[in-house]
C-alpha cells in the first residue's frame, strides 16, 4: 500500500509544495494506486514533505520517491524521451527546486501580504494566546534558511533578475515543445509544473510571478499539466 503524507490542497494548487506536487504527479504518472495522508512530523525522517509510506517503509524526499518507484516498481518515467531531452529536463527540474523554489519561499514567507494570505494559514489550529509566538519564531528561522542559502542576501531587484533570466530559459525551451519530455511527459514534468503552477498561482503576488506571467509557453505548460494530472483543481 502506498500512502502519501501531503499538506494537501490549497492556494489554487494541487498542494502548496511543489515538492508534495511532484511526489503526486509521479504517482499518476506510474499509475500506481495510492493514497494521501495529512502530513505528520512524526512520519517525516527528514523532517520535511512528502513523505511516502511504501508497505511500511518511510521513503522521505520527493526525489527519492522517484528513485524508489523506479527500483522497487519498475516505472520508466523517461520512456520515449530522447537523452538530450531528458538530460536538458533534469537541469531545469534541479533550476525549479535549488533555486526558484527558494525565490517562492521568500515571497511567500517574507512578504507580509502573501504570507497572511497563504503560509499563516498553517499555523490556524495552533492555540490562539502563542499562536503569534509561533508564528515569529517559524518566520525567523523561514528568514535564516533564507539568508544561508544565499536567496535572502540579495536586493528584490537583483532577485528579480536572476528569477527573470531563468524564467526565459525555461520558456524559451517550453516554446518549442509540449512537455520537457516532448510530445509526452517525462519524470522532470513533474516537477517543473509543481514549481511552474505555484509562480502562476493568482493567490499570491510578487515581481517574480508578474515576471513569469508574461510568458504564454509556461501558462499553456502549466495548464497541459493540470489537465492531465489535476483535472479537477480550479
Ligand atoms: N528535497 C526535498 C525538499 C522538501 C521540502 O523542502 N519540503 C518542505 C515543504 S515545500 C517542508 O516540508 N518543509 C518543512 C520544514 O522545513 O519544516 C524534496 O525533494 O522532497
């Protein structure tokens, strides 16, 4: 039985982590059944989501998720891609989750209108007397996280910037093609949609989402993807 633990859906998104996003659509992709689990901490050996539970085994990390649905299920999520597609895909899956993925923490987490729109939602089930507490101490160590992986060190103009060259990267190579794989889907298509979906998102505003809008290959990606793995979400 496989059991994923999930934030669950929210904001507009399949899940507000790209990183749970992925784990979700690689399990459509190898059309295993499964389920989902609120996330619980307890089950997290990594301390982070998701979190898959394979008959038992805890399998953290949403790319060791993948390895483990390749090794122990046999599923090739490359099938039919050529290895320069698949190859050009893992670079920009690694560019979605070390690098715009912490640009989306920023600008959900430290900037006040998003984050009372989104991630304080997280905290609504904690005692309302500490709840503020809570809340300052997780956006401390939010803006620490931040500073040492170095995204919190830069001016919003210069994050802007480097997000912005990126961001044409991606859509340039998306221009030419359906799905990073091509015709099809492949592993990394997960990924960069989950990553893709959430810069889209109206539900929160920043420089770096208006910067991603103005690009229609990644809008006409992101909804390719959602119509084939997420048809329901609106
Ligand atoms: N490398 C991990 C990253 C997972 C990750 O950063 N998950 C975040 C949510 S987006 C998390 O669970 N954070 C909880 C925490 O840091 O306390 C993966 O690919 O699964």
């Amino acid at each position: 039985m496989l059991t994923l633990y999930v934030f669950g859906s929210a904001f507009g998104l399949a899940d507000p982590s790209p990183f749970v996003t992925k784990a979700l659509v690689l399990l459509k992709m190898a059309g295993l059944a499964y389920k989902t689990a609120p996330a619980d901490f307890k089950k997290a050996p990594k301390g982070k989501f998701p979190v898959l539970d394979d008959d038992g085994q805890l399998v953290p990390d949403s790319t060791l998720i993948r390895f483990n649905l390749e090794k122990k299920y046999g599923v090739d999520f490359d099938k039919g891609a050529s290895a320069e597609a698949v190859a050009a895909a893992w670079a920009f899956e690694k560019l979605c989750e070390d690098h715009f993925y912490w640009f989306a923490v920023h600008d959900r987490w430290m900037i006040d209108e998003n984050f009372n729109r989104g991630p304080a939602k997280f905290f609504e089930k904690a005692p309302a007397l500490i709840r503020g507490i809570i809340i300052a101490m997780v956006r401390r160590k939010v803006r620490r996280n931040l500073f040492g992986q170095g995204s919190g060190r830069y001016t919003p103009e210069e994050r802007l910037a480097i997000a912005a060259r990126g961001l044409k990267a991606l859509a340039d190579y998306l221009g030419s093609r359906d799905f990073l794989g091509g015709d099809a889907p492949c592993g990394s298509d997960a990924s960069v949609y989950a990553t893709v979906s959430g810069m889209l998102t109206t539900h929160f505003t920043s420089a770096i989402s208006d910067e991603a809008r103005k690009y229609p290959s990644l809008a006409a990606y992101a909804a390719r993807m959602q119509a084939r793995y997420f048809p329901d979400l609106k």
